[in-house]
C-alpha cells in the first residue's frame, strides 16, 4: 500500500525503484543525540555495493513498520508488519555465480523468486487494501503516503530526480525512527543508487572483460554459447521458456565452474571493492550522513521494539 512517487526517471532512478518503493529502506531520526548503550560500538560503516542483510538492517525495517502500524491504526485503517525479506539472488551474485554449493542447490534461483511471487500474493496487507471501497482505497493511499509525490526531493548521481511526499504516516514513521527526514531520503536514495553505478564501472573495466573473455571461452568448451553470465541467467529463467530444475543446476554449476578457472569470480571481486571505495570517496557526505543516521536511529529501534515509549 505504501509507495513513493517520482518525477522525470534516468535509467538510474529505475534502478533503486524498488529501493524507494520498499518501506523498510526508508529512514529518519528524532531530535536528540542518541548514542549506542554504553560499551556497544556502532554498526560499522556499510559498503556502496553491499547485499547482505544484516541484523540491523533487520531490527530498523520492523522498529519502522511498527510506527507505520500504529499510525495507520490512529487513522482508522489496518496495516500488518511484515519482515524484512532476504535480498533477490540477482543481486547477491551481481556479476557471476561463484558459490557451487548455492548454484547446486538452486540453481539461479528460479525456485526462490517463485516463493516470492507466492508470499507476496498471501500479503495481508495486499488483500486488506483490495478489500476496501474506491473512496476507502483512496483515502488509505493518501494517509500512508501523503497526499502528493511532493515535499522531498533528490537529484540522482546518474541523472534525473525523485520525489516523495514529506506527509503521510511513511514519512511520519521515518521522522521519529532518524530524525531528519531529509536528510536520510537524500542520502539514502543517493547512496542507493549508487549500487547501480558500481556495478556498470566494474563491468566496464579493462581488467574485467579480459576474464570476461577467458569466462566464455571456458564456458563454450563445457558446450555453452553465453556471451556473459547476465545471458545465461536470463535463458535460465526466461518468463516464456525457463529451463527445468536439472538443467538450470547444470548450467549454474558450469557458470561457477568457469568463474573460477577463468578468474573472472576473483577479478570481480577485487574491481568491486576497488571501485566502491572510489564511488564512496567521490560521495563521501552523502554515505557519512547515511551511516550516522543509521547509527543514530539504532537505539530508537531498540526501544521501538521494547515498547519503551519515546520522548
């Protein structure tokens, strides 16, 4: 039912759609100077291209679909808390699967992505909005989300903007988890879309169609034509003719196979972390901010989900 709304999309902004359509990814803080408990240290600073879930990212999305909750309920409509589900195997594997112990077991992922589509059709909250009259729909968008895509706005590193609205109980949730709504939809949103800017550099580097190459020749003596890793997920899982379960393991297995006798899975790894760490110098404010405002929002979501009240 949440949603964001945006103005004049580049490629980019197509990219974190998803990001900024997801309400847990959205974050804000109270006033206040909040600081871990005493002998914590903060959460480490987070990598631009990272896909790993962490505990944290876990315990800020449900102290945020608490608020969203409570704020709904205030307002006469229903909302149920979900979880915070695992990241998409597209992007855990963003330039080749590498791990045979995962490829063995699901291939590219062809399984997982329909339990996906399955959990998110049982969503509550889905059927409880299709279950409204017009004018009640109407007015539950407008309540979550505020009533125009109009408030907040960022430029995207690549080009283009997006906006939101700075009303609504989304945006009142993020308020008082960070604090400066502002702030974090700008850097959070910019540091997003940031991933997507990490993955074309590597790409496009040198270093990496040389083992690009030496990856398709490999893979063509195993009896497999793929120009790149992207193709052969994409005649694995073709929405018109996926291939079956044994032959999507085989053809994953071969891509790992190939990942490491070409090179190509340690290249990769080695130009991401190269590039992330120039794409984060090139953007330092606004990764900093994001990393202080979610250490910042930490303890809040400590006490959100304590039922402590806050101030």
């Amino acid at each position: 039912m949440p949603r964001n709304s945006h103005a004049r999309r580049s490629p980019l902004a197509a990219a974190v759609a998803v990001t900024c359509a997801t309400i847990a990814l959205s974050v804000t803080v109270l006033s206040g100077p909040d600081r871990p408990p005493a002998g914590e240290r903060p959460p480490p600073p987070r990598s631009i291209g990272t896909t790993v879930t962490t505990a944290d990212d876990r315990r800020l999305h449900d102290a945020e679909q608490r608020l969203l909750r409570d704020c709904m309920g205030r307002q006469g409509f229903t909302y149920r808390v979900f979880p915070l589900g695992d990241e998409p195997e597209s992007t855990l594997f963003p330039y080749v699967v590498d791990d045979a112990g995962w490829a063995r077991r699901h291939g590219y992922g062809a399984g997982l992505r329909r339990q996906r589509e399955s959990l998110a059709k049982s969503d509550p909250n889905r059927a409880y909005f299709a279950a409204l009259p017009a004018d009640r729909k109407a007015a539950a968008l407008v309540t979550a989300n505020g009533p125009s895509p109009d408030g907040l706005t960022v430029r995207l590193p690549g080009g283009g903007t997006m906006r939101r609205s700075d009303r609504g109980c989304v945006a009142e949730a993020q308020q008082q988890l960070y604090g400066d709504l502002g702030a974090w939809f700008r850097s959070s949103i910019r540091v997003g879309t940031l991933r997507q800017i990490l993955r074309s550099r590597v790409v496009a580097d040198a270093g990496y169609q040389r083992s690009l190459g030496a990856w398709r020749r490999c893979m063509g003596r195993i009896g497999y034509a793929f120009t790149t890793p992207a193709a052969a997920r994409a005649a694995a899982l073709s929405p018109v003719r996926p291939l079956p379960r044994d032959r999507e393991i085989r053809l994953a297995l071969a891509e790992v196979r190939c990942a490491v006798e070409s090179g190509l899975s340690r290249t990769a790894r080695r130009l991401d972390a190269h590039h992330d760490r120039l794409l984060a110098e090139e953007h330092r404010a606004d990764v900093e901010t994001r990393d202080r405002l979610r250490a910042a929002a930490l303890p809040r979501a400590r006490r959100i989900l304590s039922g402590v009240p806050q101030a």
